[in-house]
C-alpha cells in the first residue's frame, strides 16, 4: 500500500493488517524517538544547558549573560523546528553539522568568537546538552520486541534523525538495550536525514540485506512514512507518539498499520511467514616576528605535548574481534583475523594518504567514512562494508581508543592551571582521526576543564601544517594569531602550520614523538621561535613574559 488520500488526525482509513506484513522482514529498522523510546521535554532542561554552555565558553574568555544564552539557544531551537519540516518536504535532505548547528542556529545572534568556540567543540556540546533537554523512557513493548527479533534471528537497526547519534548509542547503553541492536545508523554522522531514502537503503546494507526485505517503524508522517517508501521497505509501521497525528503538511503515503505502542507489533512479528532466504554473499579477496611579550591565548598541540602515547597492539586485535562479532550478529561472516588484517590495511592506507595528499600545505583530513569505506571495506566481504559505513564514527572512536594509551606529559597540569589562574586562554590545535578521544583523553587525566577551546582536524576537516587549524583555534578564542604563541613538538607540522597562520611565536618542546634525529633534521628546515626542552621550561617563558613589562 504505497498512497492514497493524506493521513490526517482522523483518517488513516487503513487495513488493520496488510498483505506487506504477513511475511517476516530478514531486517527490523526502528526509528529512535516515538518508536524506541517516547521523549518528554525537561521544563528546566534549556536553562541547565544554557548554564552548561556558559561554562564552557567562560573557560574559552567568554563571560556571556546566561539570559543570553538562553534567549538564543530558544530561538534556535524554535528555528531548528521549522528547519526539519521544510527539509521533510524535500527529497533528499542532508543533515547540519554539528558545527553548523551551533554557529547558524542556536548561537547564531552570538558574536563570532563565541560561535567559533562553541563550534570547536560542537560535538561534545550536543551529546551533553541532549539529556538536559529531554527525559527519555522506553517505551513499552520495545525490550520484548528486541528480544523476540533476536531469538528470530532477525537483526534490528536504528534508523534515526538525531542531532547527536553519540548521546542516543549512551541511552541505549543505559538502558540495556545496545546489545540487542545490530546497527546505529544516526542523521548527524550520515551527513543525510529522513525522508532521505539513503537512510533506509543504508542500514539494511549494513545489515546484509535490501530495503525491500525489511519492516520499518517510525513515528511521523511525514519523515518515516515517506523515508520508507521512497526506500522501498517491506512494510512501513508506525508506533503512534505526539508528532503521529500532527505531520506539518499533507503526506500522501500511507503506512501499513499503526499501533499505539511497540507492542502492537509483536504479535504480527512471530505470526509473519518465513522470508525467501537472501542470497549468500561472497568475501572479497583483500585485494612574522615573533612577539616575545605575554601572548593573549596560548595554542597546544596535544599528541607530544600534552600528552604521551604508548601502542597498544593487543587492545587493537581485541578491538578488531568485537567489530567481527559485531559483523557476525549482523549478519557478515568476517572471521576475527579477517577483520584484524583488514583494520591494519586501514592503518596503512591512512598512513599513505597523509603522506601522498599533502601539496602546498593544503592537507584535508581523513573522514570517518573514507577510513572505513575506503581503506579497511575493501578488505573484507562486500556488504560488511556497509556495516562499517554506517557505524563509521562509532568505529572511529573506539579505535582511537584502542590504538595507544596515553598518559600526560610532566608539568602540563602545573601549565594549564597557571594559564587559568592568569587568565590565558588555552585551546588544543591537533591533527588526529577523532577530537571525541582526544577530549576523552583530556577528561580522563583531569584537565579538560582547563582547556578553553577545541580544533581537531577529523573535526575542522584539514590537518597540519595546513594553516586552518590555527585559524579555527583564534577565531574561537575571537583574537588575531599574531597575539597567541602556538606549541607543538614537530617543526615540520606545528612551526610550519604557526608560521602560515601568522602566529606570534612558535615554540617548540623536545620530548615529544620525534626522535632526536627526526627533530634535528625537522630544526633544519622550520626553524621555531623558542626551541625548549621541557614543558616546565614552557611554563616558565611564560611566567617571564608575563612579569616583563
């Protein structure tokens, strides 16, 4: 049943069962909010995040009004609102970026500085700003109907618009449900949103199958209703919830059923007729001056300088057997060694890429997207990779985690807490594949807080020595590089990344990831303004410029 007359509050006027839902789906895709779990809004929640973007951005040299910042992130909520039902219209919508989200929408009417810092760290700012706004229940039915797919072998997708798919995999986590779901796949890090039919065809790739041979349930007409029929699924379904009945314009397409909760569905589940078996799938064979004076804002590389690492090879052969039990639930024969071979080719790719895209000190960074699609998918069975897409950012973080282990540099808290105690903002400008870790990493040592503002590369989109790091770091901090001293441990990234933005004074800390070999050689070419041996030794031509005149 694929149109008729507009669904209003009043007139589904459907079959209380199609035809479409007596066969049983080789794939269950849920929406998240309205189907998994109902969302109720916090009376205080916008308030307690205004308060926590206030803090943020107060570390960054910001003192905004908390009233202020409450009156914008309202009218960009409000904005956000109409945003999403005029792009429900279109039909293959993409999604903001977090960084958009912040700058053109919910800080929109703030200055530049405070849009550019809280851009910097627009990804974390969303996952903690989500639960304050909303309280999140499960809804009822939805533990039974997982287990129940599981117990069917049929594996369950998330299929979601969501301005934080990081926050959504927590609540899962939270509420026990994680493990009884095969794939996420999150608007925020498609980069598409529903009604796009991408999102649908998306998912039931990664879980090994196509859309036509899968159930789909949502919420809204005009988001889930139209985003599986464009896609083609099995059979679409709704779990009524508040939007259900008010879609903002007239939908033509028509659901298949309509349930008031999940637990309408499980019957029709365990009822529904055997699917024909897919077909099986074949592995693939891998085939300026300086300025010595006080600077006002002060720039840290991260890796080398604030912090040291050490390799982890077994936490990554470990990482790479719960992606292949991973893949295996969702339906992939990857075997453990197979998959661990293939991370490895990602790793070496990755390292290429670095070293053949550089020209002219214009350096794009490594998507998430590319990392797993493009340099560890082609390793492995043909679908997989579909997999792989979808939970690319996921996959991102815990590799980043698994790859080394890490622990801070001697004397960087005696740094950080004499900038704060001075008032010199400090903000992080490094090259990595994930900003999340690296701010898991700051937070687990017990300085995050110290730290004003953010520009990771997989973040900002280009890696040193490209320059635009530096400048998304000063335009946060609302000051011209020229008035900031940048540290880093590698003259051949950081003195010369400093030098094309114009900073003031480029110094470089020994001790870092280059051998002395590899820093001699580095010296000779981008030479830094102050060469230190020490992070103490940072911390005290600090202290000089600042109790020089």
């Amino acid at each position: 049943m694929s149109s008729g007359p507009p669904c209003t509050a009043t007139a589904f006027d459907i079959e209380p069962v199609s035809s479409a839902l007596r066969t049983r789906p080789v794939a269950l895709l849920l929406d998240f909010g309205g189907v998994v779990f109902e969302t109720r809004k916090r009376p205080e929640g916008l308030r307690d995040a205004a308060v926590l973007v206030h803090t943020e951005l107060r570390r960054a040299g910001h003192p905004i009004d908390v009233d202020s910042l409450h009156a914008s992130m309202a009218a960009g909520l409000a904005a956000l609102r109409h945003w999403k039902h005029a792009m429900s219209r279109t039909r293959e919508p993409r999604e903001l970026t977090h960084r958009a989200l912040w700058q053109d929408f919910l800080l929109a009417d703030q200055p530049e500085p405070v849009r550019a810092t809280a851009a910097g760290d627009a990804t974390r700012l969303m996952a903690a700003i989500n639960p304050l706004l909303n309280d999140h229940q499960v809804r009822p039915g939805v533990p039974e109907l997982l287990r129940t797919a599981q117990a069917l072998a049929i594996p369950v997708g998330i299929v979601s618009n969501a301005h934080s798919g990081l926050a959504h995999r927590s609540l899962l986590r939270e509420f026990g449900l994680a493990e009884l779901v095969a794939v996420q796949l999150y608007s925020d890090e498609a980069g598409i949103r529903k009604p796009h039919p991408d999102m649908i065809h998306r998912a039931a790739a990664a879980l090994g199958t196509t859309s036509a041979q899968c159930w789909y349930v949502g919420d809204t007409q005009d988001r889930d209703v139209q985003s599986g029929r464009r896609a083609g699924v099995g059979a679409v379904v709704l779990t009524r919830s508040k939007h259900t009945d008010s879609p903002p314009f007239a939908v033509l397409d028509r659901p298949d059923a309509i349930f008031d909760t999940p637990e309408g569905l499980l019957p029709l589940l365990t009822a529904a007729g055997t699917h024909p078996a897919a077909p099986s799938i074949s592995p693939l064979r891998p085939t300026t001056p300086a300025r010595r004076g006080m600077p006002k804002a002060l720039l840290l590389d991260q890796g080398g300088v604030l912090t040291d690492s050490e390799k982890t090879p077994q936490a990554v052969t470990d990482f790479a057997a719960d992606i292949a039990a991973r893949l295996r639930t969702a339906g992939h024969a990857v075997p453990d060694a197979l998959m661990a071979d293939a991370l490895e080719h990602g790793r070496l790719a990755y390292q290429a890429a670095k070293r053949t895209e550089q020209a002219d000190n214009r350096c794009p960074e490594v998507t998430p997207a590319r990392f797993w699609g493009e340099f560890v998918g082609p390793h492995l069975p043909g679908t997989a990779r579909d997999w792989l897409l979808a939970e690319a950012s996921e996959l991102t973080f815990g590799y980043a985690q698994a790859k080394s282990s890490f622990r801070l540099r001697e004397g960087v808290a005696e740094l950080l807490t004499w900038c704060r105690d001075v008032g010199l903002p400090v903000a992080i400008v490094s090259n990595t594949i994930c900003g999340r870790s690296g701010r898991a990493r700051l937070h687990d040592a017990g300085v995050l807080d110290l730290i004003g503002a953010f520009a990771y590369s997989d973040e900002v989109g280009y890696r040193k020595p490209d320059p635009t790091l530096v400048f998304a770091a000063t335009a946060a901090l609302g000051l011209d590089p020229a008035e900031c001293w940048f540290v880093g441990d590698k003259p051949w990234r950081d003195a010369t990344s400093a030098r094309a933005a114009g900073v003031g004074t480029a110094v470089i800390v020994r001790g870092g990831s280059p051998t002395d070999d590899e820093l001699a050689d580095g010296l000779a070419d981008d030479q830094p303004d102050l060469l230190l041996d020490s992070i103490a030794e940072v911390l005290q031509a600090l202290r000089t410029a600042h109790e020089t005149p």
